[in-house]
C-alpha cells in the first residue's frame, strides 16, 4: 500500500464523540485540521493544504492531540477565515462591525484568534502590526496547542459562541484601515457564492446550522 493510500485511510477512521477533543464550537463540515509538532506552529505534513488534513472526528488527529501534538484550522476552500488580531485596534474592529464569533487567546498577552464563515472564500492578507486574514492556504495554532513560549493556546480566554457566518465584503470592510496589501486574481471560487439579496447574515447561519452534525450549537 503506498503512502498516499495509507494516509487516507487513516483520516477516514472517526472517533466516538466522547474521545474528540477538539472545541464542539469547530465541529463543522467546512473546516479541517492539520498536526502541528507541540510547541510549533509549523504542519508537519507536506500536503496539509490539499488533502492531508482531517476532519474534526478523525481518529488520527484527535489521537494526535491527546499524545500531546498542535493543531491547525484551515479549511483549504478559503470560506473558513480566522484572523491573527494582534493590535487592540484590530481586536475593537472586530468586535464593532461584525457579530460575536468564536475566538481564543494565542501565546502573547492580548493577541487572539477569531472564526467566521464567510459567503465567498479569501486567500492571506497581511494585516498591520503582524497580524494576518487567514483564508485559502493559511492555518492557524487551535486552543489547547502550546505556543512556541509555553504558553497554552486559549489559557486565557476562550469565547465559546458559535462561529459567525457573514460576507465577504463586512469582513474587508471592518478591515480595511489594517489591511497591508491585497488581491483576489489567484483565487479561483471553488463554489458559486451563496446568494444573499434579501436575505441577510441570519440566512448564511441557516446553511451551516444545516450542515453542521446535530447538537454542536
């Protein structure tokens, strides 16, 4: 069997509920999760971006966890968006414009990650005083790893909501004063955009509540 096969087969093994570890609040269909060494922030499989990555239930992930091993979300179709909001100000937009999301603190004090699901996917802005939109090709270190300085990922809070689904366009919006450079000419939409005339944000909330497995809100 070569490697390709076996790697498969592994993702493709699930995990009875009461062993996943990963947050309930991230058990959805869109999102995927790759390993990372402890202490890294580097994905230890080549192939992360594509296929090497793993749904929530994976047996092998979750064993990879539990063993003491980071984790990254990304969700390799760019719909899945976490944003590094190192600057308080970038913190405020956030929290100002757009709805409560999932969120959890990173390894330096007053750095946090947040989640939304967006209508149209978005590849890597860079964002000023480092920070980043992770969208299509990007990851970012999950709750419960250990940042590089020993601390915990989460440790210091960890908003449990449900991830906001919004648009695109509210995103870049409530970031524009921050965001460094950007373009979209490489992305190619890997699906049609949802169509939202008339519908508002509550709408795109519908389609993952319908797609997300039963009990995870």
């Amino acid at each position: 069997m070569t490697e390709f096969k076996q790697k498969m087969l592994q993702s493709s093994i699930y995990a009875p509920t009461a062993d996943i570890i990963i947050p309930k609040e991230l058990w959805l269909p869109f999102l995927r999760f790759v390993k990372i060494q402890r202490g890294t922030k580097i994905p230890v499989d080549l192939n992360w971006q594509t296929w090497m990555n793993y749904h929530y239930n994976s047996l092998s992930i979750n064993q990879w966890i539990s063993m003491g091993g980071n984790y990254g979300i990304t969700d390799p179709f760019g719909h899945g968006v976490s944003i590094d909001a190192d600057e308080q100000e970038i913190q405020n937009a956030l929290d100002s414009n757009l709805p409560p999301t999932f969120r959890w603190s990173t390894g330096q004090e007053g750095h946090y990650q947040y989640i939304y699901y967006i209508d149209m996917p978005v590849s890597c802005i860079p964002l000023a005083g480092g920070g980043y939109i992770k969208g299509r090709g990007g990851q970012s270190v999950g709750p419960g790893s250990v940042h590089p300085n020993g601390v915990v990922y989460g440790s210091r809070e960890i908003r449990r909501v449900p991830i906001a689904a919004i648009k695109k366009t509210d995103l870049l919006k409530a970031l524009e004063p921050f965001i460094i450079c950007y373009t979209d000419k490489n992305i190619k939409h890997a699906f049609q955009p949802l169509d939202l005339k008339g519908s508002g944000i509550s709408d795109i909330s519908t389609i993952i509540n319908a797609l997300a497995v039963v009990g995870i809100t």
